[in-house]
C-alpha cells in the first residue's frame, strides 16, 4: 500500500503546492484507511482531492474474501462509505478495479461496471465513479497460482489467442513511464515487477539521467506478459482499451 511509504502525505502536500497544481491519484488500498496509525488518511485525501483507484474483485463478500482473505470485503465497504460520506463517488473521484478471479479474461467493462454499481448501490448504499477492468498478468503471485494449478501454459496460451492488434496504439507503455522508489526507470509496472529496467550501458537509468528527446523514441523492453495488456479489449491502469 502506498500509504505506508512514511512520507506519502509529505509527497501529495509538496506536489500538490506547486504552481499550477498537479493531479494526484492514489492506487489506493481500501483497508489501509481503517488501520491504526493511519486515522485521518481519508479526510486528508480528500482534503487534497486526490483522485482514488482502489481494487475491488467483486461486489460479492465469498469472492472478495477468497482473494484477499477474510474479513476484506467487510473492511472494503466499510472504508468506501467513509469515502463516501467526504464526497468520493460525487464530487470527487473514486473508481474500482476488476481483476478476474481465475484463468480468464474479464467481460465486458460496461456490463460490470452497471453490475457493480447496482448491487454496490443496492446492498450498501455505496457509490463510485467508474470500473476498470485489469486482466492478470501472469507474472509474480498470479505465475505462482498458475504454476501450482498446472494452469500457466493453458493461460498463455488464452492471452497469445486472444491477441488484438488494435489494442496496441492505446498500451501505457506507448506514453507512460514507471519510476522506482530508488528512481529506477521502466516501460511499465509490470516491468518493474520483472526488474526490467531501462538500461545506459553501464548500467540502470534513473529519472534524473533521463533525456526527454532521447526517449521519444526509445525501444519498449516486451515480454510474454505483454500478452496480457493485448488480449481482448485490452488492459491498462484505465482499465480496457476499448
């Protein structure tokens, strides 16, 4: 959770004084705002009106809880009516991720987004802004289910099949860079997760080295995973593409 860098409130303070002021958004962990310690957090985010991107697997307690562990789902609701009740869903701005509980691609974005929004609304009286739907990169925990269910050749397979050449102009790593805490620079998060780093010869790049005209038109390090932000409608940290 990126919360629990010690400096994350000093981070959002300094960016956001700057003249003009920077958009900020949170890849928020939902139960971090009901941790002690971390009392205030919400009021603090919105008071900064910073945008939240928080995962939520399902609206269903069973699937929630078999992904994350117990008790998650029941923190997860508990902390977005607390958003709610500072004005994110409304005024400000609070969007869910959907990742696939399994070996398979998600559905239509649309489709689920009205889902959850209906029965979010309907059983909890919660609302958000938008869904987006994030496929599984087979890479990291997700490799290791695949690895253990002697399901990653079969998922592979899924993703190359389900390949869309027009997903490809809208990939985040086309425009977007991923930074480390130590500066390192890469293509993507996944990327960074895989220790693929962008390279000066002699060694990692880091952002302070970087050329902005030298990296117009800089090779995108690929992999196998890449696979996963190509297949379907796509995927990206705004969920799909199309």
């Amino acid at each position: 959770a990126p919360e629990m860098n010690p400096d994350f409130r000093y981070f959002i303070e300094q960016v956001k004084a700057r003249r003009p002021s920077c958009h900020v958004i949170d890849r928020c962990n939902l139960t971090i705002l009901l941790e002690p310690g971390y009392e205030g957090l919400a009021q603090f985010l919105a008071r900064h009106r910073v945008e939240i991107i928080a995962s939520m697997p399902c609206y269903t307690v069973e699937n929630v809880n078999a992904q994350r562990g117990e008790g998650v789902f029941d923190a997860s609701i508990k902390a977005m009516r607390v958003l709610n009740s500072l004005g994110y869903g409304s005024d400000l701005s609070l969007h869910l991720v959907y990742n696939p509980v399994g070996a398979f691609l998600p559905g239509p974005q649309a489709e689920l987004e009205a889902d959850y929004k209906r029965e979010l609304k309907k059983n909890f009286g919660i609302v958000f802004n938008n869904l987006y739907t994030i496929t599984n990169l087979p890479i990291a925990r997700f490799a290791s289910y695949l690895r253990r269910n002697n399901k990653l050749e079969e998922y592979m397979q899924l993703l190359v099949d389900s390949f869309n050449p027009t997903t490809v102009s809208g990939l985040m790593c086309r425009n977007t860079i991923s930074v480390s805490w130590t500066g390192e620079v890469f293509d993507c998060d996944f990327n960074q997760m895989l220790k693929m780093n962008w390279e000066n010869g002699t060694g990692p790049l880091h952002l302070w080295d970087l050329d902005p005209a030298a990296v117009e038109n800089r090779e995108i390090l690929t992999g196998n995973h890449c696979f996963g932000c190509t297949a379907g409608a796509g995927s990206s940290c705004g969920g799909a593409l199309l």
